[in-house]
C-alpha cells in the first residue's frame, strides 16, 4: 500500500453515519410516565391539546435523556415527533385565540441564539422547541419558567462538572427536568 492509501485510510471520513437508535429496558418508563401526566392533567381539566403535548414529552423524556447522557446527542428520530405534536397542539391554540405559543416561539428563538453562539447543539435546540410549545399549552409563563429552572438546573451540573474536572455537561435532561417542573407546577396551580 502506497502512503498516500495508507493516510487516506487512516483519516475519519467526513460523514459518519450516527448509530442507530436502540431502545433499551430504562425507556420503557416513558409509557408510565406519560400515563401519569395524562391522568394528572385530565384530574386538574385541562384539554386534549395540553394532555397529548404534554404527555408526548413524558413518553420521550427517559430515552432522550439515557441517549444524550450516555452519547451526547438528541436523536431526530424522538425530537422531531415530539416538535410535531407540540406544535400542532399550540397551532389549535392559536386558532382559538391564545397566544402562549408566541412565548414558546420567543423562549426557541432564545435558544437558537444561544447556540449559534456555541455551548449547545442543534439537538438541544429542538428538544427545547418540542418543551417549549408542550408546555406553551399550559399557559404562557409555562415555557419561560421551564426555561429558566432548565438553565439554573444546567449551570448547577456544569459547575459539579468542572469541579470534577469533565469540561462538558449534557443539556437535554436538565431542559427534560426544567420543563418537567414548570408543567407540573402549572398544572397542579390554580387557573
């Protein structure tokens, strides 16, 4: 083999594939979840748009979690669905008049600033657009405070992070956990 074979060989090439999405045992709990937070939000009489938005976020919410901790990414394959059934719920909000869903689109917009700044990935962008409009259906403070306690929560873990000396953290579960807490909140709260 000539050199230049070799040191082509030797080079990563400029696309690798991403391996594909494997469930495992810890990602069932999303369907328990997801029931919980159906019963919750039925129990405290909110509409099928919050109850489908919000329970499609707890379905996701262990694997994408298991996923970005253990490889630090987000897969498209469960951001996505959840994008596109958050946004059809906030879409008949806006038909009907609310206007919530314009705080989730501003809390995006936020984000996408801040990752074009660096710090974040593509993947925590539309994970947090998928939380945002979730959770848009519960009110139009819902999507601020779940940003808000995600990046207390997520600065919290970057400080342990660099204490013990690792120069990075996953943000995916701490947005899972912010938005997790301002849902509950809100839907619990008085309305």
């Amino acid at each position: 083999m000539t050199r230049t074979a070799q040191g082509a060989q030797r080079r990563a090439p400029a696309f690798e594939p991403r391996r594909p999405l494997r469930a495992r045992p810890l990602d069932a709990l999303g369907a328990p979840l997801a029931l919980a937070a159906a019963s919750m939000l039925a129990a405290h009489a909110w509409d099928a748009a919050a109850i489908a938005a919000v329970s499609a976020a707890a379905l996701v919410a262990p694997a994408l979690a298991r996923v970005d901790l253990a490889e630090r990414r987000l897969p498209n394959a469960l951001t996505l669905p959840l994008l596109a059934v958050a946004g059809l719920a906030c879409g008949a909000r806006l038909l009907g008049g609310d206007l919530a869903p314009l705080v989730a689109l501003a809390c995006i917009a936020l984000v996408l600033l801040m990752a074009i700044l660096g710090g974040m990935g593509m993947g925590d962008v539309k994970l947090h657009g998928g939380l945002a409009l979730a959770t848009a259906t519960l009110g139009w403070a819902v999507p601020l405070a779940g940003l808000a306690a995600s990046v207390i929560a997520g600065g919290i873990a970057g400080t342990v992070a660099l204490a013990l000396g690792r120069r990075t953290v996953a943000f995916g579960p701490w947005l899972l956990v912010g938005h997790a807490l301002a849902a509950v909140a809100a839907a619990t709260g008085t309305r």
